[in-house]
C-alpha cells in the first residue's frame, strides 16, 4: 500500500527498459551482420587469390579496419547496455546530470536514427550535481526527448542541453523548427518526473504560440527524498 | 548470357556494400539502395530479378517499401531479408507479396541460388505474358 504511488512510474520504467533493450540489441545484431559478411568475404578473398597477390593483402587489411570499426561500434552499445542496467542500483544517490544526458543520448540514438532527426547532446559546462533516483530522472528526460524527436520534421536537429539553475537545474530540448501544437499534449502526459521528482515541462515560447522548446525544471533533491509521510508512511509525491 | 540482377534495400550501408561484393564475385549483378526511397527510385529506373528488402529502416519502413515496389511492378520478387522479422511481420510481409523470407545471418550461397530462381520465375511469367498477347492477336485477327 505504500508503494502505491510509485506504480505507474514503475511500469513506465518497464516499458522503457522493454523499449530501449529491443533497440539496442537490434543494432548489436547489425554489427554481428556485419562483421560475418565482411568474415565472410576475407574467406572469399582467401579463396580466389594467389597467397601472396598483394591486392589480397591490401583489402584483407581494409577489412581488418571495418571490422575493427564494428568492434568499436558494438563495444559503444555495449556500454550503453551496462550503463542502463546499472541506473536502477541506487535510488538514493548523488549524481552528475551531465552523465545521465550522455546516458540519455546514447539511448535515444536509434529513436532519431529511425525518425531521420539529428540528435545532439551537449553536456553542462560545469558538473550539476543533483540527489535522488538517477533512473526516474532517465526516464522523464528520454521520453521529453522522444516527445520532441517524434513531433519534429525529419532531417531536422534536436539539440538537448543543462545549465545549473537557482540549485537545481535546467534541461533544454530544443527542436531547430517550431514543434506541432499536439507537442504540448504529449509533454503535458509526461507526469512520471512531476510525480517523482518535482520536475516540471514548461513550453517555450508558451501555448498557444508553437512551442520551439521544453524547459525541464529540475529541483536539485528529488522531493521523494524528503517529503512528508502521511499516516500509513506513504511518502506524498507532491510534499502535501 | 545474361546477368541474374538483384538489388540490396538496407540502411546499414557496409552491410550492403560487403554483401553486393560477395554477390559481385558470384556473377550477379547488383544495386544497392540504403532507403526505401532509393529502392523505389532504382526500381522506377531498371529491371531487377529480385530485391533482397530489409524492414527496419528509418523513413520508409520494409513493408511500406515493398508495397510501393508492387505498385509499380506488380510481379517483381521480393524477398525479405532481416534481422529480426516477428511471425507477425512475416505474415504481414507474406501478404503484401513478399516471395521469402530470410533471417540475417543467411548464407551467401543460398541467395544467390535463390536470385537466380527468381530470374528463371520472371522469364517464365514474361513468356506467359507473351504468349497470351500473341494468342490475343491471332484471335483478333482470326487466323
């Protein structure tokens, strides 16, 4: 019964998790397609030519330099995969929210791959150091990001940035042309950050102007940390 | 003789571009496209034997893809070749035409045995085609 509140958070979190790993393991598979068609053509290659042809030698080594190139590309997605499994370990911790940004970028990668928007990240000049749950954090920044990346024209830049503000902090999504009105909807759905952190979406410029961009507030400690308990020991998401 | 024509539609461009060289080396002739709009474009342009079609692909997706390759070549065969096709979106791939459906990692051997029966399949319905318009012609002409 005390945990209530954090249901809907949690299967939000299940569903991401569902979301994010189909993801990244297609694009591991895509390496591994990769990297056993170009075995595959070292074989033909060792097949066809004279042992010692030096045309054979010089696109064996080219290909030895893609397939490192691969290696590296899963290697990155591999860490992605490490870093996600390790941001529900603590709920309770300090935290950089330059990584998280970095995390959140690697993890939304695909999502704008697919939606043929560039997406880049920049991380704050200075570390921000913010408590509470890394993972709930993760989460209300992905899917603002997603919301963003899904509303904007293909072949168009997000960018996604964070400065310290008063002390806690402010991320910026910001889309290079106006987003559709129905933006405004799916931001306003995102109650997962609101209800666990205190974080909240404002648009800007505001509606009913065509939002150009999302300001997410980000209080410094996140208010399940300290808010007061109510009779039966449940925490109020809301500090009432 | 003439060469068996295929062409590769995947958006991971060193995936196609290994692959085309192991078909090259085979004796096919190939194209490569890294969108479904590319597909569509080279489709518009030439005659293949057969289009080798992955479904994930930003933009326009494989299903999409291949309904709009149908449109403008009703009989051209698709085959499917990705890496992690649902029952679902095999079935869906199945009604929209798709002749086969290959799951990546598959051997090149098989392909290219399988572009080549698909050329014997386009000369065999171009046949039927020709012979039906001169049986049309004759009986028009009632000889």
């Amino acid at each position: 019964m005390g945990d209530d509140h954090r249901r809907p958070w949690q299967r939000e979190g299940v569903l991401f998790f569902g979301d994010v790993i189909a993801g990244l393991s297609h694009e591991l598979s895509n390496v591994f397609n990769i990297i056993n068609e170009m075995a595959g053509l070292q074989q033909d290659i060792l097949a066809g030519a004279q042992p010692k042809s030096a045309d054979a030698a010089d696109r064996l080594s080219e290909l030895a330099g893609r397939i490192k190139a691969q290696v590296e590309r899963g290697e990155t997605l591999n860490q992605s995969l490490h870093s996600l499994a390790h941001s529900v370990d603590d709920a309770n911790i300090a935290f950089d929210l330059g990584d998280t940004l970095e995390l959140v970028s690697s993890l939304a990668a695909r999502r704008a791959r697919l939606a043929r928007v560039e997406l880049v990240v920049h991380r704050p000049e200075s570390p921000v150091t913010l408590e509470g749950d890394p993972f709930v954090l993760l989460l209300t920044i992905y899917e603002s990001i997603v919301a963003v990346v899904g509303a904007a024209d293909s072949e168009r830049r997000v960018e996604v940035s964070a400065a310290q503000h008063d002390s806690g902090a402010q991320v910026f999504i910001t889309s290079a042309d106006p987003l559709p009105p129905g933006v405004a909807d799916e931001i306003a759905a995102l109650e997962i950050g609101h209800l666990s952190w205190g974080a909240v979406h404002t648009l800007d410029p505001p509606f009913p102007e065509p939002p150009g961009r999302i300001i997410l507030d980000v209080p410094a400690v996140a208010p399940a940390l300290n808010a007061p308990a109510d009779e039966e020991g449940q925490e109020d998401p809301d500090g009432n | 003789m003439a060469t068996d024509r295929v062409l590769l539609v995947d958006d991971e461009k060193d995936f196609v571009e290994v692959l085309a060289e192991r078909m090259r080396s085979r004796g096919l002739e190939v194209t490569c496209a890294t969108s479904g709009r590319e597909a569509i474009s080279a489709v518009e342009a030439q005659t293949f034997d057969a289009v080798l079609l992955d479904l994930a692909m930003p933009d326009l997706d494989g299903l999409e893809t291949l309904r709009r390759l149908h449109e403008i070549q009703p009989e051209l065969q698709v085959m499917i070749l990705s890496g992690r096709a649902t029952v679902k979106t095999a079935v869906e791939a199945i009604r929209c035409g798709a002749t086969d459906i290959f799951e990546k990692p598959t051997d090149v051997e098989t392909l290219v045995k399988r572009i080549k029966a698909a050329r014997a399949t386009r000369i065999a319905h171009e046949d039927d085609v020709a012979e039906e318009h001169i049986e049309e012609i004759l009986r028009k002409r009632g000889w």
